[in-house]
C-alpha cells in the first residue's frame, strides 16, 4: 500500500472463495474491493467512517457507475488504484482502476459519495474533509459528471422477475444497515443460473435511494424490455430493489441497470 499524488495504490492476491464456478472474479467482489481501498485511503487519512462518526457524521455512496472489460482467476494478482476528486455539488466523486499482472485494464469506476449528518440524516458540504486528502495528481482526472439517474418504470417491461431475499447477520455493515453492495448481488442472485452460467456483467450503473435494514421485507424486481432477453448475447437489463412496508405499499431503495456479455 501507498499513497502518492494523493493516489491509493495497492497490490492484491484475488481469494479463492472470491470466484464463481468458472474460477471467474465475482462482480460483486470488483465491487467491494473498490469500496475496500476507498475506506482504506480515508482511513490513511483519518476519515474514514470511524472518524467522522465523532463528529456526528458519515459516508454514504449514492450512485457508482462500474464498467468490467475483464475478470481475473484464482490465484492471480491484481494492482488496484483509487483517488478522491475535488467535491462536484454536494457529491465527492472517487475513481478507481485496477489491472492485471499482464497490465491489462479490469476494471473502471467513479462513484459518488456524500458526507452524511447522522443527527439530521442530511448530507454537508465536503470541502473540509477534502482538504484532508491533498492535492491530487490533474492527469488522473475523470469528469463526474454521471448523467441521469436510471430509472425502472414497470410498464417498459413484458417481463419481470421478482425475488424476495432473506437479510441475513452478515448483509448489515458498521453503519447499521445492508451493506451497498449486498443489493447489487440480490439483483444478480434474481437471474436464472442458466443465465449468470452463460453471461457476465460488463457494466453497472447503480443507484441507491434509501437504506435497508435487518428486518425490512425486500423484494427485487428485473425488468426485462424484450420476452426473450436473456437470451441475447449483449443484454441490458433493469433492476429495482423494494421495501415492502407493513401497509404493503412498496419503497424504491435502489435502481439499477447492468449491461452483459458472453462468459469467455
């Protein structure tokens, strides 16, 4: 691990438990590393989530755009990278890039996250914590810019799929509630296996809306545009996470699209 030009970089060992039946990385796991070093270089920098929890305060990540040109294989080694930018609205975008031993490019990603009051649940101004991380090398600049949000309107659709997961001990994170990136592997957990055998993600456009805790009902929704989708060789499919409230009305907590592609 080092720190220089305000960049984070580390050298990774990919975990045997971290690969599908294909000896194939997770999608899940290129997300959780990317927020793994994220937390670590806040860390490095005193303020990460134990820090600012002092204050009265926290992060939170709101949307993260992830595009996956490639999947590494136990036991390879991979070098993963990852800098705060300089506070865009009320977001603090964060890019992230990894490559292979070979030096070939697995993955992209910009995420933004906010400082979150946790007295007011409102987020702050995060020009002060910013300053904590230093300059920051121009070159490696990305434009935060993501665009608009996805969005899931039931009535593009001629097929859903519906799956109603179990929060289990382990989904809920040091901030009290489901962790971010068990909601994108409840949508990819609602595919047929057939389909997840044959197909991988190579994009991911996530946002979450709200938080999820251990004894919400939730139920996922994909929306598939065309009956015979999955079927395709470059889908892109839509997803909605849902809690479903005691009076049986429904609340969006996060939306998603995720682009697929042949398995190699």
């Amino acid at each position: 691990m080092q720190i220089s030009n305000g960049i984070y970089s580390d050298t990774i060992t990919l975990n045997s438990y971290d690969v599908d039946s294909f000896n194939s990385t997770h999608t899940s796991y290129y997300f959780r590393i990317m927020q793994e070093v994220a937390g670590a270089h806040a860390y490095q920098r005193n303020v990460a989530i134990a820090h600012l929890r002092q204050d009265n305060k926290t992060w939170v990540v709101t949307r993260t755009k992830m595009s996956i040109p490639q999947y590494i294989r136990w036991p390879d080694t991979f070098r993963i990278e990852t800098w705060p930018q300089q506070p865009w609205k009320l977001y603090f975008p964060r890019a992230c890039r990894a490559w292979s031993a070979d030096n070939e490019i697995l993955f992209e990603s910009l995420t933004h996250w906010v400082v979150m009051d946790t007295i007011t649940q409102r987020p702050v101004k995060p020009q002060s914590i910013a300053e904590s991380f230093g300059p920051i090398a121009t070159e490696g600049l990305v434009d935060p810019d993501l665009g608009k949000r996805v969005s899931f309107n039931e009535g593009d659709f001629t097929t859903l799929l519906v799956y109603e997961p179990t929060i289990l001990y382990t989904d809920n994170d040091i901030n009290m509630h489901v962790n971010n990136v068990v909601f994108l592997q409840w949508m990819l957990d609602s595919l047929p296996f057939a389909f997840r055998d044959s197909h991988v993600v190579g994009a991911v456009d996530i946002s979450y809306l709200a938080q999820t805790f251990r004894e919400d009902h939730i139920r996922v929704r994909t929306g598939l545009s065309e009956t015979d989708l999955l079927h395709r060789d470059t889908p892109t499919l839509s997803h909605e996470v849902l809690r479903v409230l005691p009076t049986g009305e429904t609340q969006a907590v996060c939306v998603a699209t995720t682009t697929w592609r042949p398995r190699e």
